[in-house]
C-alpha cells in the first residue's frame, strides 16, 4: 500500500525535517536522501525504516538545516571544472548552444556540498526520534488507508454472495426452459412420433448434469467465506493469499457463466465478474 509521513521538529539551533512515503511493490526498495555528514549513519537509518515499514517503494528524506540559514558548503573546484571542460566539449561536438553551463553544473551532485563535521551524538538522537515519529505517522497512513480497503473488499464480497443467493430461483426455470428446447429441435428434426420418449429422457437427464452448476455454486460460496476469514485474520501481510482465492473465484463464476444457458443467470454472472474485478483490483493494491 501507499503511506506518507511528514515531521518537523527544532534542535538547538537547526531544524530536522524528515519525510517518507511508498508505493506499493512485493519487496523493500529503500532510497534514502540525507546529509552527506550522516553517511556513516546509513546503515542504521535502514535498519530503523525496514524494521517497521516492512516492504514497498519506499523513500526517506532527512534534512538537518540551521534555522538561520548559515550552514557552511564548499565548491569541488576540480569537480565542477570537469564538468564544464566535458559538456562544453560535447555541446560544441553535437553543435549545440553551451548557454550558461554554471547554474545547471552547481545542480548536479557533489559539485556543491556542506561542511557539517562529525556528528555529535545528541544530534544524532534527536534525528532517529524525529525519524521513528514521521514513520509512525507513516504506518497511520497506511492503516486508514487498509481500513477502507478492507470495508470496501467485504461490501463487494457480500455483493457476490447476494448474486450468488439470486441464481436458485432460475433454476428451476432454466431446465425447463432447456427440456422444451431440446424436445421441439428433436420433433422438427426426427418427427414427434418417431421420438422414443424414455431415450429422450436418458438423453435430457445425462445433458443437465453436464451443465448442473450446484458444484460451482457451493465453491464460490466457500471461497467467499474463506476470503473474508483471511481479511478478519490479524496479520499484516495478506494481499498474496487474497489473490490466490479470488482466483479461484474467478473460475467458479466464469464455469457458472459457461453452464449457465441463461440470460437470467448470465446477467448475475456478468455482475459478480465486475465486483470480482474491482477486488482484484484492490488487491493488488495492497501487495
């Protein structure tokens, strides 16, 4: 799922602001933006962000500024005169306009970079609370937005299941419906009186069973039940085995299509494939 968690908060005479948000993936993908200062610090950042955001897309940014605005940097000399020696080459190659090379080279990494020194433990501490607070807010984030996603799962679930409940009164209708189709085309081709009547019903009775759904209705009803006992279990990480059984699902209501020789069931089906969509959908989303 999504989260974002945002959190300023003053030390001394600088302000530390840290930001993390994600998008949805199947593994931990963390990209990390902070003071060059705190490099020695990385490895536990890491350590603070997988520990309890688990997976995603995830991006921190941690900035640590003075509040007024006097922080120290230096200029890479050799640096920046390598990249004006290269892409002035280049521009001049590929007969292009250099324009104003400088502002665009100060942009790039490295070029331009502070003189923050060590980093006093204090400092340090300060910085991994403001970090444990933006990812708490974080993890808010993604359970409201899992809450709504699980209020929304179970409307559709219990939308099928009524779909599911509304195909019983057609049944009866449809064999029926089926027996005098299969009765008249016999007649027209063979002649009424030359239709023996106990073959005819063997016949009748060997065609429903071919396209009785009684199997496939009772599965998608178990399926059903056993989605909404996965989304009740407390446990983080569900979307993989929500996805397997709406599956599933999709097999029962595309075989109830197959047999159905309904237009009246047909329709339920067409509706139980729309709501069975948007949970994959939703589904997806969460893994």
């Amino acid at each position: 799922m999504t989260g974002y968690g945002r959190v300023n908060q003053a030390y001394k005479e600088k302000n530390i602001s840290v930001e993390i948000r994600s998008l949805n993936s199947k593994y931990t993908d963390l990209r990390l933006k902070i003071p060059g200062n705190y490099k020695e610090k990385e490895p536990l950042i890491r350590k603070l962000v997988t520990t309890k955001a688990e997976r995603g897309k995830i991006e921190l940014v941690v900035e640590v500024k003075s509040i007024h605005g006097d922080e120290n940097y230096s200029l890479n000399q050799a640096l920046f005169k390598k990249y004006y020696t290269e892409l002035s080459k280049l521009a001049d190659e590929l007969q292009m306009p250099a324009g104003d090379l400088a502002p665009a080279i100060l942009r790039l990494p490295n070029v331009v970079a502070s003189q923050a020194g060590e980093i006093e433990e204090e400092e340090w501490q300060a910085v991994s609370n403001v970090i444990d607070l933006a990812i708490e807010q974080f993890q808010k984030f993604r359970r409201a937005e899992g809450e709504a996603m699980e209020n929304d799962l179970r409307l559709r679930i219990e939308a099928i299941r009524s779909l599911l409940s509304k195909v019983d009164p057609h049944e009866e209708t449809r064999i029926h419906k089926l027996r005098q189709r299969m009765q008249k085309n016999l007649e027209e081709y063979m002649g009424k009186e030359n239709v023996d009547e106990n073959r005819f019903e063997q016949e009748v009775m060997f065609y429903l069973e071919k396209i009785d759904i009684t199997e496939e209705k009772v599965r998608l009803g178990q399926h059903c039940t056993y989605f909404l006992e996965e989304l009740n279990k407390e446990v983080t990480l569900k979307g993989r085995k929500l996805s397997f059984i709406s599956q599933e699902m999709g097999r029962e209501i595309n075989t109830l299509g197959a047999k159905a020789y309904s237009s009246d069931i047909q329709r339920l089906v067409v509706s139980m494939k729309d709501e069975l969509e948007k949970i994959k959908e939703q589904v997806a989303n969460s893994m």
